[in-house]
C-alpha cells in the first residue's frame, strides 16, 4: 500500500514549461434545422375515403408548437357524424377491396408507404419536433426510421399469415379504430396502422389533439401512395371523437395507447359488445442498478431511461432503483451527467431535450415537482437556463424517496426521476412489482444469472437488461396491470387484428 | 497478491460505450467553434515518427514542422510535442532549443516491452539523460494478460522513479488488451502507479485508438480525480488522421473531463498525418476552399 501512495504521491511534482492553450466555455455551434422546405397548411381537413372533407361540425381547432408558442395550423374536429362518414367509408373499403384484393397486393402497398416515409423522412422529423416538442436528433433518429421500419416490418407478413399462425385459417376482423397519443405521433400512428393494413383491416385513426400533424402528413403520403379510398381514414379532434370511433357499432376491433383512466373508459365502453381490444396505457417503471453494474453506462442508460423524450414516454424508467453501496458515486456521477444535457430548442441537432408536449402538460408536471417538494423528497435540477419562450422542464430527480411518495406511485410523464436504494435482490422485486403499473423495467448489472433471476420475477411486459428504451418492429411491447393489455409489434402484434 | 488494485474498477459495457460514443459525432461543431477546436487540436499534437530508419536529418525536418506548422497560414499555434526514439532526443531537443514544444521519448524496450527491466531503466534513464521532457513508456502485456498485475505496478513504478521530472505516459496497447473490462482495469493500475498521463497504443498494433476505447479511459481519470482530487492526462495514439475525428474526440474530452483538460497539458493526440488535414481545414476555414495536399509539407 505504501507504495501505490508513494506513486500518486509523485504525480503532483509541479509540471514546468508546457505550452497552455486553455479553451474556456467551448461552445458548440447552433444548428437549428431548417424548416423552409416543410409545407404545412394553415388548415387541415379530415381524411375520409381518401379525400380531404370539410368536417359537418364546422369545428376547427389550433395546434401550436410548444417551443415557440406559435400557432401552425388550424385542425378540423370531428363530430359524430364524421366519425360515421370515416366508419362507413372504412367498412365499405373492407367489404368491397380491401379484405378481398390478394394478401401479397396488401404487402406491395405496405411496402410503398415505408418507402415514402423513407423519402419523406426529413419533412416528417422536421413537423413532428415543431409540432410535439421533442429534439430533431430523436424525431430524426429515431422516430421516423422506425415508423418506416414497422411498415417494412408488417409489410413482410402480409402474404405469410398462414405460416404466422398455422391451422388456423387467420381471417381479419374488419374496422379498426384506433386512438393513438401526443408523445410519439407518428410512430403510433405506424404502430397501429402496419399490422392493421397487414392482417387485411382497414382503419379509422384519431392522433392526439396537440400533434395531429404528422398523422395528417402520413394521410397526405397516404393519398399519393394509392391506397384504395378508405383503407385508412384519419380523423383528428379531441376525446369526443375518439368516444365517437370507441362507440360505433361498426368498429370491431379498439387499439388505444394513451392514459390508464381513458384505458379504463374504454373498456366499460367495448364491455358487452363483440369488439376486440388492445390497451397500452401508462406505466412508471422501476430502472434497477446493482453494485456490479457497469456504473458508467447504467448512468448513460438512466438518463436514456427517463430523459428521452422529455420522459414522455410510458415505458419511461421514471422510478430508478440504485443498491445502496454505490448510490452516492451513481447520483454523483448521474448529477455530473445531468450537467452536459443540452435543454433547448428541439430543431438544434445539439439539443438532448426538448419541450415539455403542451402547457397542459407543462402544469402537471409542475404540480408534480411540487407534490415531492411538499411531500419532504430533495430535488436536483440540472443547472441548465430554460428559453424565455416555449414550454420547458429541467431535468429533474427526487432523491430520498420511497414507496410511499406519490411521485413514486403516480406517472408524471416528464423529465421527473424518483430516485430509492435497495439492499437486496428480493426487497427490489418486492419494491419494482408494488405499483399498479406494469410496462416495463430496465436491469443493469454485469452478471447474467441475476438478469434472468430477476427478469422472471417482474410484472413487467418489457424488461430491458444493461440497456433502456430500446424498440424493434419484431419485438413485442404491451404491459401487465393497468398498463394494459395485447401486444404491439413482432408477431404478437400481428394476433390483436385476426380472428385465429 | 494482498494488494487489489480493483476495488473501485467498475464493470464496463460495451455495447453503452459504443452508444454513448454515437452521440459525440452528432454535435454541431462550425465556423467558430470549429476553427478552435481545430486549432486546439493541432496544439495537442506529439508529431511522431517512430522508425527504424529515422535519422537525425529526418528528426530535424520534423522538429522545423512542429515549430513551423505552415507558415503560409496566420497565427497557428504549435504542435505539443515531438515523439522520438531515446537515442534521437539530443538532436530533437537541439533542434527545439528556445521553443515550448516538448519532446518525448518512447522508452522500455518500446513497442513490445519484451525485454528485463533493467533494460528498460536504462532506456529510461538515457532518454532522460538526454534531456527528454516526457517519456512515453508500454506496459507488459503479457504480465497484465497472465494477471501478474503486481508486476504490471511496480515496473510503472520504477519508471516513474526513473523519469525524475519527466511526466510519464503509460502506453497500455489497448489493441492486444481484447475487452474494454481490461482497458479500465489497465488504466485504473497504471494512474495508480504514478502515470501522469495513459495513453492507448504505441501505433505498432491495430486496432490503435478507438474511440470506446478512449472514453474508458477518460472514465477512469474522471474517477481517479474524484476520489484524489489528481489530474491525469490522456494521449489516444494511432489511427486518428483526420480532423473530423479528433473534434470527436474534443466533443467527448469535453462531455466526459471537461473544460480544465482542454489543453495540451492534459489531452495530445499522437499522430503524424493528423496534422496536415488539420491544416487543410483551417485553410479552407479561412479561404473557403480546399487547396492542394501538396501546399503541406509531410515533414
């Protein structure tokens, strides 16, 4: 020992005569993408039978850009009626072309919208980070590519259902409606329509009233596709409306992902009719980090965990559980990490996070902040300045948390991490399962055995291990408990628009 | 054994490295930020030139480079360092003689370090003798492999006893060290016995400097200065020729240590044709187009 002292003790010798060149505050330069090459209407109409029509409720509404504040289109609102229109269009579609026209037909179809988002991909990341809030470098990296995949994805199966499902003579179930939320527009949209198409349904689809217009762009894309009239219709406005496509008697299969009371509503809704159903509802997932992580990257995974996309996402590791022996240098080192986050404008390719969705969303997450502060947790924030303008969150943990702290039970889909300590394995699946919740939950640790321990033990449907929010088209996503219910993606996906 | 030098070592993945490292890349780094960074790097170059048929005549054209990076360009800074074999130092330190460039001397039976350690204190005291600034010293591998890490300690030890006032790098070869578990746990024993900076590759075995491979070890300095409040610098050597991948290399200096290791005194990049892509962006920085490869000297 006294010689490894004797070592260190060395380096400090004063260094003489080295050339300094110090860079203070070196800046990276702004890069704010362009926008003059997006063409966004200053009034959108609903898709129906493949036309763009005036809503019979003559209602329009505004969606602005939470970045700046600034209004960028007005949105029509359907009513009942237009719900019907885009049902009966939808039913007519799947009884006259859609369900009859050869599977491998479909397929082409399939394939030709994947391609176009491909070509179209800058447009779309471009209105989807001024539209939703969240950085280019993840609608552009991200977002967007993977839309695209799961139509190549879904586009494969088309002609191959037979050997999806063998001796089950697979049949599709008719009009899908499909409700779909603000916090990965167009990637939803993809999510629910691929395996719609695929499986031979056709689809009425509302996106969320604050980021209609990247599923508006996709119905554009649609149109130029040549899909028959009515395959897919897009109907935009508020919870009415989806209530309107929840309640026809002509729908016979409900996809929904949004919140766990709307899930709720929804399924006394369906309840006593011959609708089938899918949920995918929130989440408030335990990030698990044991003392032989690999600590740097469990970091990385972290911040990926509850910082991507602003933490507006349900299988956000919003509630992270760190072994008690190394919870001081892991939240040292997770504040040190939280420091180099970029917050600002999201149409810099430099910034890491975004803007907060909608003031809407803004408040309650606000209001959470407060909650733990009253509730007697400590808060870290990240050092960073906000701008003047637009909806923005610091990136925010909650340390000295437990079970007991609302902020710990409830989702609060922002920037929010609740941080608790655990000693054993048992007391954090005891821990990571008491939540109504189910979605997800992330593991970090270097040894495989503790992985498959622990992964067969959570009430989770996903369980990511010494990585975090990673997603394929072939992989299934879908929750246990009040997180919902079916699978999205893979071929489980492929079961929730067949009657097998 | 009885001393673990791994206590505070932690795992590392390399699958989170290699994420982590894709997000350096993306940073926007243009006009004024760009031609710092550009400068910045050619001041934390050690021009090499590390052959068996180096000569004193080739040491001095190279030493007439590191003080006279293009002189038809304004206002450049000089490289950091020259990285010469122990027995050219007296021509490299003659040849700088007035100048802040440094020169380095590779040490320790240099590249394979297959040789006695008396061998290699000798080596290391001549090019010390010789009025080396820095010596650039290779670990044993085969020692680290086989886990005599003892070994491994004590001969960085009696290095660092042999370099007096000279700072010592310590060469660990990432290339033949096969995982990033045994970069972390190499640069965790070299810091601990008295490494002032750790350094990737002699530039003699492929692959050189990699970029997870450095941000291991960056990891480990940030670590070490955490705990002893000491700073450690790093040298990623061989296989950066470009400048767009030594400004990655900032962007990932500059989110992993930060700003007090932007300069030369902690952070050099070991590297011969880095050098002139350098130059050739600040040219085209300035006048807005690319000129010749032949307008730079490969001295």
């Amino acid at each position: 020992m006294n010689q490894k002292e004797n070592r260190i003790s060395k380096t400090e010798k004063k260094l003489e005569n080295v050339s300094k060149t110090v860079f203070k505050d070196w800046k990276y330069a702004p890069s704010p993408e362009s926008t003059e090459h997006v063409k966004i209407a200053p009034r959108y109409d609903l898709f129906i039978n493949g036309k763009f029509v005036k809503p019979e409720s003559k209602k329009y509404f505004d969606t602005v850009s939470p970045s700046t504040e600034k209004k960028l289109s007005e949105i029509a609102e359907a009513g009942e009626k237009d719900v019907d229109k885009a049902v009966s269009a939808a039913k007519n579609a799947y009884d006259k072309t859609w369900r009859k026209i050869p599977a491998k037909e479909r397929a082409k179809y399939i394939y030709r919208i994947a391609r176009m988002i491909q070509e179209r991909a800058r447009e779309f990341a471009v209105i989807e980070t001024m539209d939703g809030g969240k950085p280019i470098r993840e609608s552009r990296d991200i977002d967007v590519p993977l839309a695209a995949n799961h139509f190549f994805y879904y586009a494969g199966w088309a002609d191959k259902l037979d050997y999806a499902f063998p001796k089950t003579n697979p049949r599709p179930l008719g009009v899908a409606g499909q409700i779909i939320p603000w916090n990965f527009p167009l990637l939803m949209a993809a999510w629910k329509i691929a395996p719609a198409l695929a499986t031979g349904n056709t689809v009425v689809l509302k996106p969320a009233e604050s980021t209609p217009l990247t599923a508006l762009k996709l119905a554009e894309l649609i149109q130029d596709s040549g899909l028959p009239e009515g395959v897919v219709n897009i109907v935009t406005g508020f919870g009415k409306t989806g209530a309107a496509i929840v309640n026809h008697p002509n729908v016979n299969k409900v996809a929904f992902t949004g919140s766990t009371d709307v899930g709720k509503i929804i399924q006394k809704a369906v309840a006593g009719t011959s609708k089938k159903i899918t949920l995918e509802l929130g989440g408030k997932a335990a990030n698990i980090v044991f003392d032989d992580a690999p600590i740097d990257q469990a970091v990385e995974g972290i911040v990926n965990g509850i910082f991507f996309n602003q933490g507006h996402v349900c299988c956000a590791g919003s509630r992270l559980f760190v072994q008690e022996n190394i919870a001081a240098n892991l939240i040292e080192k997770l504040k040190e990490r939280m420091e180099s986050l970029i917050v600002g404008d999201p149409l810099d390719k430099n910034t890491d996070i975004g803007a907060i969705n909608s003031k809407e969303q803004l408040l309650k997450i606000q209001e959470y902040i407060s909650i733990g502060i009253n509730e007697g947790a400590e808060i870290h924030q990240s050092s960073c300045a906000l701008p003047n303008k637009g909806f923005f969150c610091k990136p925010t943990l909650f340390l000295n948390t437990s079970q007991s702290h609302r902020i710990v039970t409830e989702e609060i889909f922002g920037p929010v991490l609740a941080v608790q300590t655990f000693r054993t394995i048992e007391e954090v699946i005891e821990k990571a399962n008491n939540i109504p919740y189910g979605l997800s939950a992330g593991v970090w640790t270097d040894k495989g055995s503790k992985i498959f321990h622990l992964t067969s033990k959570m009430r989770a449907g996903v369980v990511w291990a010494n990585t975090y929010n990673k997603f394929d088209p072939a992989s299934p996503f879908g929750g246990y408990k009040e997180s919902g219910f079916g699978r999205e993606g893979g071929l489980h996906g492929l079961s929730a628009y067949l009657t097998i | 054994m009885g001393i673990s030098y791994f206590d505070d070592t932690p795992h590392v993945d390399q699958v989170g490295v290699e994420e982590r490292i894709a997000r350096f890349s993306t940073r926007s780094i243009k006009k004024t930020s760009k031609m710092q960074a550009l400068k910045l790097a050619l001041n934390m170059i050690d021009l090499t030139t590390l052959e068996g048929k180096d000569t004193p005549g080739k040491v001095n054209q190279m030493c007439y480079k590191a003080m006279h990076v293009c002189n038809q360009l304004p206002e450049l800074p000089t490289v950091a360092a020259v990285c010469v074999y122990p027995n050219h130092v007296k021509t490299a330190r003659k040849a700088l003689n007035g100048t802040e460039i440094k020169v380095a001397a590779v040490a320790t039976a240099f590249p394979s370090g297959n040789s006695t350690s008396s061998i290699k204190l000798e080596d290391t005291q001549f090019a010390v003798s010789e009025g080396a600034h820095e010596i650039d010293m290779v670990i044993s591998r085969g020692e680290f492999l086989r886990g005599n890490y003892n070994f491994v300690f004590d001969e960085i030890a009696a290095i660092k006893d042999a370099c007096g006032k000279a700072r010592l790098k310590v060469i660990l070869e990432t290339g033949e060290l096969s995982t990033l578990d045994n970069v972390r746990k190499a640069s965790d024993l070299a810091i601990q016995a008295g490494a002032d900076f750790i350094k990737t590759s002699t530039g003699k075995i492929q692959p050189a400097a990699t970029m997870p491979v450095t941000l291991v070890m960056l990891q480990a300095i940030k670590d070490h200065y955490k705990k002893t409040g000491k700073m450690v610098g790093m040298k990623p050597a061989g296989g950066i020729s470009t400048a767009k991948v030594a400004i990655n290399y900032l962007v990932m200096l500059h989110e992993t240590l930060g700003d007090s290791w932007m300069t030369n005194e902690w952070f050099r990049f070991g590297a011969s044709s880095l050098a002139n892509d350098l130059l050739m962006q600040i040219g085209k920085e300035q006048h807005g187009i690319y000129q010749s490869k032949d307008y730079f000297s490969n001295d």
